[in-house]
C-alpha cells in the first residue's frame, strides 16, 4: 500500500482533493451563507444608490431655484456643479456595482443548483476511476474530460468564495477607514441639508415683497449668503463620495477579479502536477 500510494502519489493527491471538493459543494451551508453575503452587498448597494440619486435630485432642484435672479444661479451652479458631477459619475459606479452583484447572484444559483452538482458528483467519479483505469487511445478525451472536470470544480468554489472574501476584506481591511453606512448616512445629511436651504429660498421668496425681491437684486451680501449656505450644506460631499467610489469599486469589481485571476492559477498550477 505504501509503495503503491509513492508511485502514484500525483493521482492520490488528486483524489484526496477532488473527494474533499465534492463533499464541501455538497454542503449547502457554505452556499446559504454565500447567497446571504450577496443579497446584504447588492441591498446596501440598492440603498447607496438610492441616496446618491435623492442628492442628486436636491442639488438639480437648488441649480434651478431661483432663476429670475441670473447671478444667483449662475453662482449656486459654479457651487454646486462639480458636486453634481461627481454625484452623477457616482451613480454610474454604483449601477455597475449593482450589475457585479446581479450577476455573482446569477453565477452563484448557477453553481449551487442541484443538476449542477449532480453534474459535478458524476465527472469526479468518472475522473478519479479515469486516473487510476486506463483505455486505448483515450489521451486526447482524458485530458479534455480532466480540464472540464476542474473548470467545473473552479466555477464551484470560486463564485461563492468571491462573497466571502468581499466580506471578510470589507469588515477587517475596509470598513475601519471606509464604513459604507456611516458614509451613506453622511450623504443623506448633505442631501437634507441642501434641501433645506432650497426650501428656505423658495419659502423667502414666496414671501418677500416685490420691492424686497428688486433690492434683492442689487444687494452683493445675499447672494454671497446663500452661495456661503449651500456651501455650507454641500461641505464635505465630494470626500464622502469619493470614499464610497472607492470601497464599492474595490468591493464589487476589483475584487471579484484579483480573486478569479488567483484561482485560475491555482488551477492552472493544478494542471502543472498531473504527470500521468
């Protein structure tokens, strides 16, 4: 037994391997809990998403306030049209990151269905009886069924792994410097603090008398006042922003594709050792 298992040690491993790699993608528990990770990422992402489009709603509605008085709104756009921007450029990331989570949902009730594994169960028998039983001319066939046999095997684990590396990295390497809660709860205070000077406006003018809205006009510190509120209100958005561009795209796209790339040569690695 022992000087059998040291000449064929490569195919032995490779049992020991696939056999332990059946009986954990046999075990739902690791796929729940994977399936949890993404619907908690991709409901936080809906939720940021959400602010970032209400922001982005108040601050259109602040550009245009006031547009009987032109200097006013040129002014509160050279104010808040950088922010606008970003907020719109934000967007854009967070619907990508939305569709990097969609699609990890989709993989991942590709990989955990149960034709899959059954799929999965019968290539690992025929391939460990393969290794060990040789036929005539079978060279070209066993080595296409081995690589089928370890991309099936790669696609297993490497779609619900992606949600617990995004987990783990997040909560002990990201959320210290980056907590995505906090951020989007700074972002929702922007949002009513831009809203409420803009209602404040509105209110005011409503109420102001025709004479005052004239004076109004030729009076230097009230435009530079609601310039000073909205700048005041807006203080501090474009960091938080930033901070959220960046944990949702190391969190949901690059991430996700360092880690295909590390298992792809692993697996490729794996190739390297068959020698039978």
């Amino acid at each position: 037994m022992k000087q059998f298992i040291l000449n064929n040690w490569n195919r032995v491993l490779l049992t020991i391997i696939t056999v332990v790699a059946l009986v954990l993608a046999l075990s739902f528990t690791i796929d729940e809990d994977a399936k949890k990770l993404v619907d908690s990422s991709f409901k936080q992402a809906v939720i940021v998403f959400g602010s970032a489009k209400a922001l982005n709603g108040v601050i259109s509605l602040a550009q245009g306030t006031e547009l009987d008085l032109p200097f006013v709104v040129v002014a509160i756009g050279q104010v808040l049209d950088p922010i606008n921007d970003l907020v719109e450029q934000f967007s854009l990331v967070m619907l990508a990151s939305m569709i990097s989570l969609g699609i990890q949902k989709i993989l991942l009730g590709f990989v955990t269905n149960d034709i899959y594994n059954i799929t999965l169960l019968v290539f690992i028998v025929t391939f460990n009886i393969w290794l060990f039983k040789r036929f005539k001319k079978d060279e070209k066939i066993r080595e296409i069924f081995f690589k089928a046999t370890f991309v099936l095997l790669f696609l297993r684990f490497a779609i619900p792994m992606i949600s617990y590396v995004n987990d783990i990295s997040y909560n002990y390497f990201v959320k210290p410097q980056y907590n995505i809660e906090k951020l989007n709860e700074n972002i929702i205070q922007v949002k009513d603090s831009v809203s409420s000077v803009t209602q404040e406006t509105i209110k005011q003018k409503e109420q102001n008398s025709f004479i005052n809205k004239v004076m109004e006009k030729f009076d230097s510190s009230y435009y530079e006042k609601k310039i000073e509120e909205y700048t005041n209100a807006a203080n501090n958005s474009s960091e938080y922003i930033v901070d959220l561009i960046i944990v949702f795209v190391f969190q949901t796209i690059l991430l996700p594709i360092v880690f295909l790339f590390v298992l792809y040569f692993f697996i490729k690695a794996l190739f390297n050792i068959r020698k039978s």
